[in-house]
C-alpha cells in the first residue's frame, strides 16, 4: 500500500515518489523533525524505506574491476553541485581533477557541496537507476515500490 506525505510542497506524493524524485527533500524533512507529521503505518514506512534508502546493495561491478561494489563516489561540479555519481569497490576510488567525496551508496548526498541541491539529487538518482536497470526507466509507483520492498536492493534490509 502506497502511503502519501500530507503536508509540505510534495504534499499527496507517496512516500517512494519522494526518494526517486526529491531525495533531498526526505533529508530535509528528517532535519527538521517533520517526520513526527506522519502517523501510524505511514510512519512505519517512512522508516523503513529511510533506513533502506541509506545502505543500497549496488549491483554489479566496481567502475574500475572485478569487484563488488561497497562505495559511491559523488564528484562535484565547479558551479558547487553535484556532477557525477560513480560505483566503486573498496580499494578503487575516483581520480579526477575536481573534488570528490566516498560515501556508502544511497539515496542520500549530504550537502557536501551544496545545499538541497535538486540537480544533484537527479544526477544521484539517474546514477542509482543505470545501476539496478541498466537503462533509462520510468519509475511507476508500483516499480519504486517493488525496489523498495525487494530485500535483494539493501544491505541490511
């Protein structure tokens, strides 16, 4: 069953809409404490999809070999955003000329380079999608809910 946010400018978006469309929008809303605004089972899911939006299992191999991938590589734009989103293993990382961050894959960027950076947050996303899909796809309600619900897709689930 698809939950939707009651209040603040997503206001009526399901809860998985909000991860694959504005996922900055879901940190903002866990610094604020807006979360207490959801009730019952929908607090419930908010949780959970929370807690599995932070430890994504990246399918497939690191961008540099054979391994599994165990890291994600956010590389910032010179205008301060977010640029680029890359999967690697724990012993390969990104070398390129602009400043990049190692981070655990998720839906999440904290605002290491810019704050509630919605491009970024695209940018994240499209990235995350290449790496389960393998293609360009048009999340439904009911693709995003089977991501979020299959155990497969998290570390930890």
């Amino acid at each position: 069953m698809a939950y939707t946010l009651g209040f603040g400018k997503h206001k009526d978006k399901t809860l998985e809409w909000l991860f694959f469309n504005d996922p900055g929008y879901v940190w903002w809303i866990l610094s604020q404490g807006a979360q207490k605004n959801l009730k019952g089972a929908a607090r419930t899911r908010f949780d959970d999809l929370v807690r599995r939006a932070k430890h994504l299992a990246i399918p497939g191999k690191c961008a540099h070999c054979p391994q599994t991938v165990s890291q994600m590589s956010l590389t910032r734009h010179p205008s301060g955003g977010l640029a680029c989103v890359d999967f690697f293993c724990s012993r390969c990382h990104h070398d390129g000329g602009s400043f990049s961050v190692l981070t655990t894959p998720a839906f999440y960027t904290p605002d290491f380079f810019k704050n509630y950076d919605k491009l970024g947050g695209k940018f994240l996303v499209d990235a995350i999608k290449y790496a389960y899909f393998g293609k360009k796809v048009r999340m439904t309600q009911a693709k995003m809910e089977e991501f979020f619900d299959k155990p497969s897709n998290f570390v930890n689930p």
